[in-house]
C-alpha cells in the first residue's frame, strides 16, 4: 500500500488533513497549481432511484409518527482503525442503512421536526475539492478512496435532499429543542450532543427502530433469499474443495465460502463457523484453523450478506467424506426431526417461544431414549437438563443483522406472537464435548446443527433455504453429486 505525499501549504480555505507525511518530497506550487484543472464534469445525471427508495421513505414517516416534534439523528459510523493507519472494511449502521438505503461512511441522517412531521436530510461527504488540493492530497480524497456521489446525485439516488456532513456537527451543537440519537456509531454526532440527550431517551429511539423491523417488506424479503441463494451457491462451493480443506486446514473452508460472499455480494453477515471434527461442538468456532479429517463432521454455519446488507444464516452438518456413520447419522437425524417440528410451529398467530419448546421437546426424547439422561421426557424438559446438549436457543429473528432486532422488547419479541413478513432461523442442535464424562466415549466430540431460514406466511411459513438439502440421506446425495 502507498503512502500519501505530504502537501505544503495547500492553497484553499478548507484545512487538509494528513495522515502521513515525510515520505515524499513536498508539493511545489506549480504542481498544486497543475493539480487543479484539466478534469473532466463527470456529474451523473441520470441516475435512477435506489430500488427501496419507496420503503425507505415509509419507514421515515413511520419513525416521523412516532417521535414528533423531536429531532432524530441516525448516523452510518465511521471507519475504524484495525492497525495504525489500515482501518477494517466500513459497513454501515443498519438504522442508518435500513433508513436511507445509503451505506456511505460518515453519513447522517436527521429528521427535523415541523409543524406537521419531520423534513429529513441526508450529511454526507460531497465529492472532493478540486480548488484546494483535497481530492488528492487529503487520505480521505477521491483520489485515495474512490468517487463518491454528489450531493445532487444523492438526493436522486436516496430521494431526499443531502447536505455537507461536515457541517452536521456544529449546527447540531448550537440547535435547541428535543432530540434523540442512535449511539455508538459515531463519536464525533454524539460528542456535538452531550449536553442535548440522554441515555433513555436515545435508547427509546433505538427500540422502536429494531422493532420496526420486526416485520420485513416485500423488498427485505426479496433481498434474503437472494442472501440465502447465495449463501447455498457458497455451501456447494465448500464441499466442491473439501479435499484442499483436509489437505490444508478449515481456513479453506473459510477462504471459499468468503469469495462466494464477496463476489456476489458484499461480505460474509457474521463470522463463518467452519467446526470440522470436535470444533463442531463449540457453538461460534470461528478460529477455523484445525484439521479436516475425513471419517469426522464438518459444521458450516455462514452466510452471504447482500449488496443491500441483509444476510442468511445457514447451518448443515455434513460428513467429511460423504457418508454419515451410524452413530453421526443417529445424532444428525435426531436434529432433522427436531428441526421439523420446530419449523411446523412457525405459523401467524404462534407464540416466539414454541418453535424453540418444539424443538427441545424432540432433543429431549431422543437423548432420554438413548439412555443419556434419565426420563420421563416432562421431567426433563421441565428442568431443562437437555440443555447440557442443546446448549443454544432453537433461533433468531434474521435480517439486516445476522441476530436481527436485537433490542426489541422482550413483550415484542421474544414473548411476542409471530405475523406474516417474520423471518426467523430454526437451528437445533446437538453437541457432545469431547470432555464429556456423562457420555459414552463414541459420543464425544460429535456436534451437529441444522439451520434453515424460515419467512412467516399468511398460512404457514416458507423455508428461504429449502433449496439445500437437509435429510441425511439427502445431504449425502447431493455431496457425492457435487463431488462427482
Ligand atoms: N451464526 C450464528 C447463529 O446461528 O446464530
Ligand atoms: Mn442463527
Ligand atoms: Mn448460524
């Protein structure tokens, strides 16, 4: 990577920042001078609306209804440092993004109340000075990180009017009157509004949000299974390369599934768990630096996260080699059944909680029938001592953010009732630590989860991830097709 030149005394009335300098001879005035002419007008001006535009513009007025008369502040965040001057890839807040559809670094949204409502605005960085030498002198200039949209290029694209984020801050600091802000994104907003907010209030702010995104739109909808597709397309990816993987380690597994993600969409939603063999028993194993050994598991929890930030979260457990042993097979099929009835009780008008108590119900019975714990199957259940095996909640509320609406309240979500436009993951699982005393030997360090991604429907659900194969019998048909 290149350093930045070192300017001396850029002409211009806006300050150049300098992350570096020192290693390049100093900026002479004829060449600043060169600098600032002979570029091309490369204004778009035919850019169409982002295709959400109109239920971003929904969401604002549902945010508008709300809170009126208060000024609402949702920033993107800012870049942070992994290592002196490299920063880790920017992905924008999800109320920022879930908002305007926009994911540009530094970016805020504000909603300025008025009689009747709120006139949103859109801060952004607009494209570099020129005049000033910014544009290639600054580390944030175009030169350094890419073209940015216009201010005028933003309002057609985002559908509200944009203005210079850098002067966000000062107006916020000297503006009076309520005002609520989505924290912990970006220091330097909420720096402008200590004196303004509270904690409460801001979190209130926060709620209503994730729980506005309970239930997703037929555009979120459309976006995860696109998510999912290609999050399968990934899967298939891994299993085409898993000898490399037992030649080399998981982390191949990880590079593979990672390419899928980053060709076809914009990342990987969370870290992929690659738990090949025992790994599959530790529940975030996303170290993914141990063998793959044929005869062992291998557990591939990963998803795609789309261009528009929505992601899949899928899990299978397959046979490194393409075929179950009989005590795996016993384990996995154990899942399946308890996958099933946990996804039957995904309906409109069920309770969160009865997918998850479906499915441990299923757990429970099987390892009573196995003899690992002993029954009744009420008992059980009722003291919850399958959990030494299930370890985990059945599933999640998935969307923007892999654990999505996270901050719901508990009366909303996890206590609430499930409707048409819900789309949650149904994930139970099995795991026997290889330290297990209170198993028998051949249990130990087998672990195995089947994830799917479940949409609520008016009359049922629809699997997002029904394209994968999930029996066991199944999921070895498809390897040894893959695997040809
Ligand atoms: N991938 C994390 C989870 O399944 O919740
Ligand atoms: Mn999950
Ligand atoms: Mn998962």
């Amino acid at each position: 990577m290149t350093e930045q030149p070192a300017p001396e005394n850029p002409e211009g009335d806006e300050p150049i920042k300098q992350r570096k300098n020192g290693l390049y001879p100093a900026v002479s005035d004829e060449l600043a001078e060169n600098m600032k002419s002979g570029w091309a007008d490369t204004e778009l001006h035919d850019l169409r609306p982002i295709p959400q535009a109109q239920e971003t513009a929904r969401r604002r007025a549902e945010l508008s209804a709300r809170f009126p008369g208060e000024r609402l502040v949702i920033p993107a965040g800012n870049l942070k440092t992994r290592s002196n001057d490299t920063e880790y890839a920017f992905r924008a807040s999800t109320e920022y993004a879930y908002l305007t559809g926009d994911q540009t670094q530094d970016g805020v949204l504000v909603l300025e109340p008025t009689a009747d409502g709120h006139d949103a605005t859109l801060y952004l960085l607009p494209r570099s000075n020129r005049e000033n030498g910014e544009f290639w002198l600054d580390g944030m200039g175009e030169l350094w990180v890419g073209r940015r949209y216009s201010l005028t290029e933003g309002e057609r694209l985002y559908g509200l009017p944009c203005a210079d984020v850098r002067e966000l801050a000062g107006a916020l600091a000297k503006a009076t009157g309520p005002v609520r802000a989505v924290r912990g994104h970006d220091a330097g907003i909420e720096a402008a509004l200590t004196d303004k907010v509270t904690a409460e209030r801001d979190e209130e702010l926060r709620i209503f949000i994730s729980e506005q995104r309970l239930v997703k739109d037929a555009f979120e909808v459309g976006e995860l299974q696109k998510a999912v597709d290609s999050t399968i397309r990934g899967f298939e990816d891994v299993v085409k390369v898993l000898d490399k993987a037992e030649a080399t380690s998981e982390r191949y597994i990880e590079g593979t599934f990672f390419l899928r993600a980053r060709v076809e969409g914009n990342d990987i939603g969370y870290g992929s768990i690659c738990a090949a063999g025992p790994h599959a028993t530790t529940l975030h194993w996303v170290r993914n630096d141990g063998p793959v050994r044929s005869g062992e598991l291998l557990l591939l929890d990963a998803g795609v996260e789309t261009h528009t930030l929505y992601t899949a979260d899928v899990t299978r457990t397959l046979p490194i080699n393409g075929t179950y042993t009989e005590l795996q097979r016993k384990i996995y099929d154990a899942v399946y059944e308890a996958q099933e009835a946990g996804i039957a009780a995904v309906k409109p008008g069920a309770k969160f909680r009865d997918f998850h108590d479906a499915s441990q119900r299923v757990l429970a019975e099987k390892l009573v029938e196995w003899g690992l714990v002993e029954g009744p199957v009420e008992r059980v259940v009722e003291l919850g001592l399958q959990r030494r095996w299930t370890l985990h909640g059945t599933g999640h509320m998935l969307g923007m953010d892999v654990h999505d609406c996270a901050v719901a309240r508990t009366e909303a979500y996890v206590d609430g009732v499930l409707e048409p436009g819900m789309v949650l993951t149904v994930e139970p699982g099995l795991y026997f630590q290889a330290d297990d005393l209170t198993v028998p030997e051949e249990y130990r360090g087998i672990g195995v989860r089947i994830e799917d991604d479940i949409l609520v429907t008016e009359d049922g659900n629809r699997n997002l991830s029904a394209a994968l194969p999930r029996t066991s019998s199944d999921v070895e048909a498809w390897m040894a097709r893959l695997k040809g």
